[in-house]
C-alpha cells in the first residue's frame, strides 16, 4: 500500500525550533518539510508560488501577523490547510485564527503530542483542535471575560508595556521607562497583543479605553 506524503510549510521566525519541528516531522514516513519560512511575507510567497499540502505557521511574526498571513493565503488559496502552532491557548486567539482560515490549532506546549495528529487531521480535510484550544473556547462561551478581566491576566510586565503602548510610546521609549532594552519591550508588546487578540495600534486604544486602563489619564 502506498501512502501519500504530506507536503508541509514550516512558519516561524525561530530557526532552533524550525529545526526541532522539522526533525519531528521528517521522522513521520508520510510527512516532508517542503520548504521554510521565517517571516509574514516569506510564508505567503511559498504558500503561493509552491502550495503546501499543510501550512504549520506562528501567529508571532517579526513583520506583521500570522493571522494577516494567513488571510492573505486564503485570498487565492484555499487548498492547502492551515495549522496554527501558537504560545498562546487564549480563547479569542484560537477562535480568531479560525475565523481568518486556520484548520487547526495547536499550543506550543502540546506540540510534540498533537502536532503529527493535527497535520493528518486537517490534511484529510476535517478541523482539529488541541484540547486546551478547545476547553478554552468553550470556557469563553460559558463565562465570557470583559476587558479588564483579560488585561488582568497579562503579566505584570505585559500589563506595564500595554499601559504605555496605549499612550503612544514607542518601544526604545518604553524600554527607556521600564529600563529594558527596545527589543525586549517590542516582545513584550507582541505577546500581550496576541494574548489580547490585537492586530494595529486602533485595536489597542478600543481596549485600553474599555478595559480602564486610560482612566488615570482622563482625569489628569
């Protein structure tokens, strides 16, 4: 019996762990590492130009978001199947990704244990969810958290930069008041807007302004 091999494009600015996944991967008899990208732009050029069977993208990209990426894929293709392999399990994270076209989402944490599943569960065409995915989108039907709930659960680091973020600072100026280095703060800043499900700099003003955040400011 022949098996079909599955094409896979591997999306993440990290190389040590585009490494390790691929080697997870290329241990599987019906999957290969078709190619690899590391940016936004790179993964919508090869999704493009080459098709892959199964896309396995990061949300956090260095150019902009792997949820952009991954609408700008749907434009054109429909074909290949999205994987969202993320740090985060935030409910409105996962269902976001789905709603932009994922097929699958997969935590960080989970992926050696899920991530061969979710490759030949969406390759054969149905969706797949990690179960941690899964519990917590539906805990966010059940109890849906307001603003000021999710800002609390950033950390308290997180919780510092987005205050300063949501008044116009830029990453060296933050760094400069939290006395971390620029590219520190910009992480900083790219965790907690996936973890708040925020795309552009309007996103953060709507939630500062509902979560509170900016209260001290109004009445300065």
């Amino acid at each position: 019996m022949v098996t079909e091999t599955i094409r896979v494009l591997l999306v993440d600015d990290h190389a040590v762990l585009r490494e390790g996944l691929r080697a997870l991967l290329e241990g599987e008899s019906d999957m290969q590492v078709a190619s690899e990208a590391g940016t936004a732009a790179e993964a919508v050029t090869l999704a493009l130009q080459d098709p892959p069977d199964v896309m396995v993208i990061d949300l956090g990209l260095p150019d902009k978001s792997g949820l952009e990426a991954i609408r700008e894929v749907r434009k054109t293709n429909q074909s290949t199947r999205i994987v969202v392999l993320s740090m985060h399990s935030d409910s409105e994270i996962v269902r976001k990704a789905m709603e932009a076209g994922s097929d699958g989402y997969v935590p960080k944490s989970s992926a050696h244990a899920n991530l061969l599943q979710a490759i030949r569960v969406v390759y054969s065409g149905e969706r797949f969810l990690d179960p941690v995915a899964a519990s917590a989108l539906v805990d966010s039907i059940t109890e849906p958290k307001t603003e000021a709930q999710r800002f609390a659960n950033l950390s308290d680091r997180e919780q510092e930069v987005i205050r300063l973020a949501a008044q116009g600072y830029s990453s060296r100026e933050i760094g400069d008041q939290l006395h971390i280095s620029p590219k520190t703060a910009e992480t900083y800043r790219q965790r907690a807007f996936e973890k708040l499900n925020l795309e552009h700099r309007s996103d953060l003003i709507r939630f500062a302004l509902l979560a509170g955040i900016l209260d001290d400011l109004k009445q300065e």
